[in-house]
C-alpha cells in the first residue's frame, strides 16, 4: 500500500488554513472534473482530490493523518503504526456522508471500519431544543499489568479543533480512569458525562475510551490468554527441569518435562487475565525455547565434539529420507 501525501495532492502546505485548503480543492476540482476536463488523467486525478479534502477539511481526520508525522514521501511502500491514532478524543463523526469504500487502501486502513471517526455520534445539534451532546471516542494504551490488577490510572487527551485563523490546535484534558479488573484490548470503558457539552441546557454526552495494550518485554495476548516465550539450556529441557517463571500475578515454578523440544507449549490455568463476571480467567502459555551456549572456549569446542560422537543423533533423519525417496 503507498502512502498518500494530502498536501501536497491539494499543493498546499502543511500548515495551510482551512480557507486555503477550500480554495485549492475547488480550483482542482474545477480543473479534473470528468465532465468538463480533457485531461486524461482527470477522473484519477478528481478521486485523489475529494480524498485529500475529504481528510484535510475536518479537524478531527486532519490532526489524525498529522500525527504519522511528515517523514513519508507519497508512494512509498506504508503500513499504518500500531496505535497511530491513541491519545486522539474524536467527536465521532460518519465523514459527513462519505462512503470510505470509495477512496484508496490507504484511506481506508486509516478512517475505515473499526476506525473511531467510523462511530456515529448519538448528539443533534439544535437552535431550540433542549438536546444531549455528543458522544465523544478516543483509544487509550495502558500496560498489561493494569488490566491484571484494576485500578486508577491518568491519561492525556488531545481533541482538535481550529483556532480563529483556521488552522489546527489541539485542546488537552487529564482524567483520572478506573481500569476495570481484567478487561482486554478492544472493550470500552464509559465515562458519563465526558462527551460533548449539550445543547440549551442538555445532558452532556459521554466518552468511551476503546483500550489497547501497550507492547510488553515478556507476554503477549490473545483475548484474556498471554504467551510467555521461556528460554531453557539443551540440558533443561532433555533431563526435565524445575525452572522460576514470570506471570503477572507473580513468578511460579514450573516443571520442564523431560524430553522437551523447542515450540512445546505448556500450561498455567487461570494465570491469564482475569475473569469478569460469567467469563473465566486466561491460562499462560509458556512456549519453550530451546538456546545452545556459544562455543567460545576449547573446553566448550571439546564438550560439542563429544556430544557430536556419543550421542550420534540425528535431527534432519526424515529430510533425508524424504530426500531419497524422491
């Protein structure tokens, strides 16, 4: 997928207004209009066009494609970063209309389904009617060992809007969050009365704030279940050992059947995630890795050398008689 440049697709800068963004959008689609344009390019050239406008002239959508920052050139290879889009408070708009099926990949992999502009928002604004505001959506990362315990935890949001000249800035709030015990990526947590202000003396909406997981050094996770990889020596994991391992409740001991090979997948029930009302708790998986200790030493070279001759094993024994039988 190639990275689309926006700005410069419309040929405005990086800091243009949202006046001087209207502006060139109209003359461009004056000029590749496929009704009225003989360039040959034109039809190509007018859907690039609604894309970048229909990014650049919202706030919300424009601070969001800022946010991958100007590094990436237009037409370079570009996957979107994991969480590109965290800290971010959207009104949860539907793109005013727009169908996102009908724009590029790229469009679609940054305001597509599961997106937070793709929420709609429960508001309507009125001139006379008492109506509540909108609901407001935003991504959080929190760490892995929040969810395992619960508890309170402050986060930083950022909501963009446009100052008196059109241009984007960005309005911070802190708030203190409960972390509910054992929630997993991609559940919400509701805060009533965070959203939008209402109208003409109307409740506020609320803010739901989707969690997702920041990488952790040791697991990762699938659901409520988490996957610890465990190093263990050649001696380990041929004669059985009893190794210390981490979980998030804390280290246990766990037995290494003898005989184990590198990939084997051992069990600790209930020491995932836990459990909330009617779900149960996630198991660990421990995945063991077998590790060979360098041959740096003569003494090391030497005990290789016999292992090499006592032990007279074989590992690719099937490749080679798959080999031969071809």
């Amino acid at each position: 997928m190639e990275f689309k440049d926006y700005y410069q697709i419309l040929g405005v800068s990086r800091d243009a207004t949202q006046d001087e963004i209207k502006r060139a959008y109209r003359k461009l689609a004056r000029r590749y209009h496929p009704d009225v344009s003989k360039e040959q390019d034109a039809e190509t050239r007018f859907k690039e066009v609604n894309e970048a406008y229909e990014v650049l002239k919202d706030p919300e959508k424009r601070a969001a494609y800022d946010q991958l920052g100007a590094q990436w050139r237009a037409g370079q290879e570009f996957r979107p970063p994991p969480d590109w889009d965290a800290g971010f408070e959207f009104t949860g708009g539907d793109f005013t209309g727009a169908d996102a099926s009908r724009f590029s990949d790229f469009f679609e992999s940054l305001f597509g389904r599961g997106s937070p502009f793709t929420h709609t928002g429960t508001g309507r604004r009125g001139h006379r009617m008492r109506m509540r505001g909108e609901d407001h959506h935003a991504k959080i990362l929190i760490r892995l060992e929040d969810a395992y315990h619960g508890g309170q935890r402050s986060i930083s949001l950022r909501h963009p809007e446009l100052d008196q000249r059109g241009a984007v800035v960005y309005r911070q709030r802190n708030l203190n969050v409960q972390i509910p015990k054992g929630i997993t990526a991609g559940q919400q947590i509701r805060l009533a009365g965070q959203g939008g202000a209402g109208v003409n003396g109307g409740p506020n909406g609320d803010l739901y704030l989707e969690v997702e997981f920041e990488a952790h050094p040791l697991f990762t996770v699938d659901g409520r279940d988490v996957t610890l990889s465990l190093p263990v020596t050649p001696w380990e994991a041929a004669l059985g050992a009893r190794i210390e391992v981490p979980t998030l409740g804390g280290p246990v001991d766990l037995k290494i059947p003898p005989g184990s090979q590198t990939d084997r997948k051992l069990r600790l029930r209930g020491r995932g995630l836990p459990g909330r009302g009617r779900q149960a708790a996630g198991d660990q998986y421990v995945v063991i890795k077998i590790m060979t200790p360098p041959a740096r030493s003569e003494t090391a070279r030497s005990l290789y050398q016999r292992m090499a001759r006592e032990l007279a094993w074989n590992p690719r024994q099937r490749l080679e008689q798959y080999s031969g039988a071809a």
